[in-house]
C-alpha cells in the first residue's frame, strides 16, 4: 500500500496551476489546463497562491508578475528557494520587455544555479 501513496503523490506533483489576470489565465485555458484561476484582486491572488503552494498538489506554479509584490517577503524567499513546486512569475502584456528578460535571468540563476545575461 504505501508503494501506491508515494505514486499518487509524484502523479499530482506533475499537475500545472494557472492564477493571474484573466489576460495570462486565458492562453492556459484554450490550451485545456483545467487548474487555472482568474484572480483580479491581488491579495486574493496571494490567498491563492499559497493555498496552491501548500497544497502539495502541484509541480507548477504559474503566476502573474504582479502578484510577486504583494506576497509576504518570507513566503516570497521561500517559494524563490523551492522547485518543488516551482513558482515562475510570468510577465502580463502591460508589462515592459526589459523586466521580462530580468524575470528569466532570476528563473535560470534559481532553477539551473547559473547566471545568465540577457542583452
């Protein structure tokens, strides 16, 4: 029996969740990611987000770059140390492509341990 619980846990640690605006949450949508959650309250994000971090249902995280300013400064350190589940802030329309390159720089330093520099 115990051989069962350990293979339904790394089952569902496979599972990708979407929160964000209704802009990012959409694409996932079309795509037929069933676990995705229009969020357009920001402190409801965070709820969410921790909700799903904690969870333990989740290998993926995707979430709105917006909402990593009104996450707590330890979860937010804790989330940045963690790639299980992995929590990659993706960047909205409204954002500028220069903080889309510095998003990507940070996730290569955090899941591949290396520094890289976009031009």
């Amino acid at each position: 029996m115990s051989q069962q619980v350990s293979k339904q846990k790394t089952d569902s640690s496979g599972r990708l969740a979407v929160v964000g605006d209704r802009e990012l949450v959409i694409g996932y949508r079309l795509i037929g990611i069933d676990d995705t959650f229009i969020v357009s309250d920001e402190e409801d994000a965070s709820k969410k987000i921790q909700e799903l971090y904690s969870s333990g249902e989740f290998g993926l995280i995707i979430a709105s770059n917006s909402m990593r300013a009104k996450l707590s400064s330890k979860f937010l350190a804790e989330i940045e140390e963690s790639i299980e589940p992995l929590v990659l802030f993706m960047p909205s329309q409204k954002e500028t492509a220069e903080e889309d390159k510095e998003s990507i720089a940070a996730l290569a330093k955090r899941v591949l341990g290396i520094s890289i520099e976009v031009n």
